[in-house]
C-alpha cells in the first residue's frame, strides 16, 4: 500500500446521490459508433427490450422498456446513452484517485498511459428505480457495452473511482447483484497521519440511495475489513438496507486471536448528503468475554 500522503479537499465534489452511473470506456485507437441493428441487438439480449430513440456520429440512445422509473408526470422508460468516441487524457487523473485503484495496480499506469481515446455510457432517470434493480440494470447495460465494444482496454467507473482491465470485466463470472459490489463499489483504504488508526470506507453505494460504510480500527489486518465491508454492503443492497442505528453486525477479527467480534453501526452526515448520510461502523466488545 502505498505511503504516499494525502490530504482530504473538504471542499471537492463528491458524487451525487442518485445520480446517473457513468461509465468511461478506454481504448488505444479511436473506434467507430456499432450500427444501430448491432447496438438494438446486443443491449435487448442483455438489458431486455428497448427503443432507439437517436442514433448518429454523436451519440445512441435507448429507453430500455422493462425498466420504468416513477415520476410525478407517470412512469418513464430509464434510458442508456453511449457517446462517440473522443480523445481521453489519462494523465489528469488525480494521484488520489489512481492512489486507490486497488483491483488494477498492475495495469493501471499502462492503461491510462496508453489508452488516449474513450467512450462515455451513462444511464438516465434512473434515480427512482429500486435500489436493486438499477443495480442490476447498470450490470446489464455494462455486460452489453463489453461486447460491443471489444477492443476496450480499460473501464473506468466514476462514480466509485475503480479501473479494470477489459479482460477483468469481460472475464468475472459474476451474478445478480455481486457484479454492481465489484464494479460500483469501492472500498478505500487510508491511515490517519501520526496515529495508528486506519479507515476504510466505500464509494459508490450512494449512486443507489443506500448508505456507503466508513470503518474506524487499529490493530486489525485491513484488507480483512475491506473484505467485510464489501461483504456488508451486499448483505445492504440485496436487502434494501435492514440496518438501523445502534445495531451491531457480526464479524471475525482475522488477526492470531480470530475472535468474534461485534461492529456497532451508526448513521452519519456525509459531506453530501444521501438519506440516512454514511454508516458508520466501529470495532466494539468481543461478543465472547470482552477485551
């Protein structure tokens, strides 16, 4: 993990609650718009039926027809939207934002070295959909931009911060609602300067309305809690949020006493606000003696 030393901008942009998942497809060489009969094709054998409602040199829309979002006006069709091809700059990345690409360090210099062209997809009025059937969804719409666009050497998901290799998305094997955990979410990692306290929190739960998780501990194996806290915020997505403040989850510690142990949770203000903020998780009393 890198040592390298940060400092939180309080006065940054954190994504919006609720807004729209925006996915930046990157490529080595510029690649050319599928034709519209490929593009209707490809996203109704992975996202169900849809209409294309525009479709030129600048972008392709769909109103996908099983997903209908709830509005004061009535129901509205969700819509996917996929962007010509323009030139992409990987070197603008923040050094924060590579710092925590954890799933592709190997290859991340590479990719954002190499690739100077991208694709941008985005979904639309798709805020009031049910948590997870937008999560399932945006997986859906994903699954299908993979196969139309095959020489895509990286995703990169902004509203959580995570890249992957084309080869990682193409390959995952996952199903249901794992596949918006792995790619939706990301769990960071930071020690606090001059203390031995660690953080690790999520990104990306918000873009679903549910709350992301920030952890407080010390003399725990991190990367033990970034696995609970992936696994926590799956039990909350397929779940719809049961977790209410002041109840406790379940875990092991991982380290040589693998003890029982019980997180407390708590709801928080985020510095944007999503309903019911961030939860807070903190190591309490080992469910068996105390410490």
């Amino acid at each position: 993990m890198s040592a390298e030393v940060f400092q939180q901008d309080l006065k940054g942009k954190s994504p919006r609650p609720g807004g729209p998942f925006l996915i930046q497809l990157l490529f080595r060489e510029p690649v050319t718009m599928p034709d519209k009969e490929r593009m209707i094709a490809v996203m109704e054998r992975h996202v169900g039926r849809v209409e294309c409602y525009s479709h030129d040199k600048k972008s392709a829309g769909f109103s996908t027809m099983e997903h209908l979002g709830e509005f004061k006006e009535g129901k509205v069709p969700v819509q996917l939207i996929v962007t010509a091809c323009e030139s992409f700059q990987g070197k603008g990345f923040d050094p924060f934002l590579t710092s925590q690409m954890w799933d592709c360090m190997e290859e991340r210099d590479r990719i954002l070295e190499q690739c100077q062209y991208q694709v941008v997809a985005v979904d639309m009025l798709a805020a009031s959909l049910p948590a997870l059937e937008r999560a399932q969804l945006d997986m859906d719409f994903l699954e299908a931009l993979a196969e139309l666009y095959p020489t895509c050497e990286g995703f990169y998901f902004q509203n959580c911060g995570k890249l992957f290799s084309g080869e990682q998305v193409r390959s995952h094997g996952l199903q249901g609602s794992d596949r918006f955990i792995r790619f939706g979410v990301n769990a960071r990692f930071f020690n606090i300067q001059d203390t031995e306290d660690m953080i690790v929190d999520t990104v990306g739960m918000s873009t679903l309305f549910l709350p992301d998780l920030q952890y407080h501990f010390h003399d725990m194996d991190p990367n033990w809690v970034v696995g609970h806290a992936y696994n926590l915020a799956s039990y909350i997505l397929e779940n719809d949020n049961p977790i209410q403040s002041g109840e406790t989850v379940d875990g092991i510690t991982g380290g040589r006493m693998s003890q029982q142990v019980q997180w407390l949770c708590q709801y928080e203000d985020a510095l944007v606000q999503p309903p019911r903020g961030v939860l807070d998780v903190n190591m309490g009393e080992y469910a068996s003696g105390g410490r």
